[in-house]
C-alpha cells in the first residue's frame, strides 16, 4: 500500500467529509483506506507527504470535443453571423481538414493539457468526416499514452450523406468495442451531432442499436426550428419517441427545451451537460439550469472543449445563473450539486467504477493542488474555496487509477515539451489545409 499523508482531504463522499491531516491509502488502482494520518496503517510500501496541500477528487469534465485542440489560435476569415455560422465557418471547416494524424496529436494535446490541471476523466465527442474509420481509435491510444480515462463518441451526421452517417455509426460501435476491452478505462456512447443535421433514416438506425446517445440538443434556436419544420418534431421529441432518451443517454446543452421537454427528460433519467462558457462564447442563450434541476433532470458540467479542466466552467455556470435571474443569491447549491453530484454520478454511470469521490473502494483518482487555505476549509466553505481560489491553485500531483502521472506539475512519464513541439507542427498542417 501507498500512504499520502498530512493532507488536507476534500472527499466529495456521501457525508462530504473534510479530513485535515488526513490520508489515503491506495493499493493497485483502487484507495483502501481515507481518514486522519495518526489512524493510517503502519505497515505500508511507501508514505508520502502531503503537508500544506489539498487533495481532492480527480476533476470530471462531462463534455468536451478533444477534435478541437489543435484550433488553438486559429480564426476565421469571415466573421460568423450567427451559430450556424460558426459551424460552417469554423468547426465544419476544421473537422473536414482532420486527417488521422491530427485527430491523434489533438487528443494528445488535449488529454496532456487536462492531465496537467487535474483532469483525470473526460467525456468526449468527436468529428473527423475525411476520417472517420479508426478515429476513436487514435483517440483511445491518446488518451491511453497520457493515461487518463475517456468516454468515446463519434458525432454521426447527414451533412456528407447517409453514407457518411453510417460510416460514422460502425465508427461508434468499433468505440464500444474498444471500450469493452478497456473496462474502467474506456467507455463509449453512440454520439450524434445534432437534430437539424440528422435525417430520420439516420435516428432509426441509431435507435436500432438500442444503446445510449450522446448528443447536442437545442444547443441554437436554429436546431429546434430547423427541426420542427423539416420534420414536424423538437429535437428532443425526435428522440423521445425513438427511445433514444434513457438513463444511458447524454444529452448537451439544452438552451431551448420547454417545461414539458424538461419533463419528459426528466422521467427518462438522462443526464444534461451544460456548458455555459461555450453558449455565452457563441451567443446562443443561457440554459435555464434552476428549471432544470427544479424539474429533476440529473445535470452534469462539460467544457465543450473550451478549456482543458471544469474550474472555471463551474464559476461560470455559478455567475451565468445570477446574471440572468438578477439574483446575487441564487444557484449556489445548484451548481455545486450540478459539479459535486453531477459530474461524479454520470462518470461512475459511464465508467462502471466509483469516480469523483475519495472514498474506500472508489478509483484512486486525486489531484494535490499546492493550497494553504488563508481562510478556514471546512466542510461549509470548500465549495467557496473552490470557486475563489482553490481551482485555480497550482497542480501538484495527479494520480490517476492508483498511477502518479503527474509530481511536482509535470508530466512524470510523458515529454510534454515534445508533445507541445509536435501539436504545434501538426497545427501548423492543418492551419495550411483549412
Ligand atoms: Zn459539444
């Protein structure tokens, strides 16, 4: 057994505990023993010191799209008008440009750049149309080399035939594949990309798979009006009625569903995604998180690849919803249960394993962040810690499945000067195709 001692401990468990001078015992993948240093057991392999630092729960990220790391810096030549815009000026353009290579190094990139700030699970949704044979699989060896763990799905769509959609449905199945022969490391969901670019013919199919989806819903207007005229329906009731909402699914965003979407989201128990930073970034409406939650939807917080960690999503999330209810009161309890709760529940649904928590049995996934609280951390005020300074502090150490990956800030067994190197030449390709 591995002992990390004299630390202090958020737990994120089911009584919330915050241990000072705390410990955790991990042994293989798993943490077999958390609480005070002097109750620790005495005959172990090896005891590290932990003093002036914070251990807390490997952070989640519940959506992201690793695709777009290597977009780093790059703009369009015409400004969008408006969210389709965006699509067809910049993430249309750039999925296209992908070539096996670059769906590898972005992956790389992107799972390096969590890793080092405390990112131990990622739930991803991919895009390569000139590529889409063996791309999960790029994704997988990626995420396999940093050492993290992922969730893989390809983003089937019309927008390049019904051929296309099916070429990026097998995609989807050779991710579940993969995902079964990496239990607990790798999962899979069947991803789509949105309503208003998938065809009926298309959502039959998937739904012939009977297996969970992994989809961006009502993220613009334009899905839901695009949707209700081509094809009668809100994107959400064209799942609905194809079974394709389930406790399995993952649905993202979800700016304009109604009361009664909410309902029905809520009785099929499966999770929503929010992102707030991405739908203030493209101008598309704030999510009603309140009505949400009030309604019971199981909410969870994505990136939607806007950022390598959830720290600064959550703030957001925090902020959006006192912005818009014009309440500097509001959503406190919301979005940390959306985080805390969120995040945790739907990484241990996908994985199979007990995830986010410092608990017995649970995954040895920590983060050690260099934090000397200047206030009182209790189990009353970690979640203000964390907002307003603690997710901000420098990363220390990341373990991940009983594995220290990072020590000290830096990659332990990676060359991250050499990954960097190598994501800007192949940026520098693909900047040149696009
Ligand atoms: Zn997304």
């Amino acid at each position: 057994m591995r002992l990390y001692t004299d630390a202090l401990i958020i737990t994120n468990d089911s009584e919330d505990r915050v241990i000072e001078a705390g410990c955790i015992g991990v042994e293989d993948e798993s943490i077999v023993f958390v609480g005070h240093t002097k109750d620790a057991p005495r005959d172990v392999e090896e005891r590290i010191s932990l003093a002036h630092r914070v251990v807390m729960p490997g952070l989640i990220v519940a959506h992201t799209h690793l695709y777009s790391f290597l977009a780093r810096g790059l703009a369009p030549s015409v400004a969008p008008e408006n969210f389709v815009g965006v699509l067809e000026h910049v993430w249309w353009r750039l999925d296209q440009a992908l070539g096996p290579d670059d769906v590898y190094w972005s992956a790389m990139g992107g799972a390096v750049s969590a890793l080092l700030r405390g990112t131990t699970t990622l739930i991803d949704h991919h895009a390569s149309p000139s590529c889409i044979g063996g791309s999960l699989e790029k994704i997988a060896i990626a995420l396999g080399q940093v050492g993290i763990r992922g969730a893989l799905s390809y983003e089937i769509t019309d927008r390049h035939g019904h051929e296309g959609a099916m070429a990026g449905m097998e995609e989807n199945l050779r991710g579940m594949a993969l995902a079964a022969r990496s239990p607990g490391w790798l999962a899979a969901r069947m991803g789509l990309h949105a309503s208003f670019t998938l065809d009926d013919a298309t959502l039959d199919a998937v739904a012939g798979q009977g297996c969970g989806v992994h989809v961006h819903v009502a993220e613009d207007r334009a899905d839901v009006t695009a949707s209700v005229e081509r094809f009668g329906e809100t994107p959400l009731q064209r799942l609905s009625r194809r079974g394709l909402l389930s406790p399995e699914s993952i649905i993202v965003h979800g700016v304009h569903l109604t009361g009664d979407e909410m309902q029905t989201l809520a009785s099929s128990k499966a999770f929503l995604v929010h992102n707030p930073r991405s739908n203030m970034n493209n101008g598309v409406g704030a999510a009603d998180l309140a009505a949400m939650a009030s309604a019971g939807i199981p909410l969870a917080i994505g990136t939607d690849g806007m950022g390598p960690d959830p720290g600064p999503e959550v703030m957001t999330a925090l902020v959006l919803v006192r912005h818009e209810q014009g309440d500097p009161a509001a959503g406190w309890d919301l979005v940390r249960h959306a985080y805390c709760a969120g995040n945790a529940e739907l990484a241990s649904r996908t994985f199979g394993r007990t995830l986010g928590r410092l608990e017995v049995g649970a995954e040895a996934d920590f983060v050690v962040r260099v934090y000397d609280p200047p206030t009182p951390l209790t189990p009353a005020t970690w979640w203000g810690h964390f907002l307003f300074g603690l997710s901000e502090s420098p990363v220390d150490r990341v373990v991940v499945g009983g594995r220290e990956l990072v020590r000290g800030g830096e990659a332990v067994w990676l060359d991250a000067e050499m990954i960097w190197r190598a994501c800007r030449e192949q940026a520098g390709k693909l900047w040149s195709r696009w």
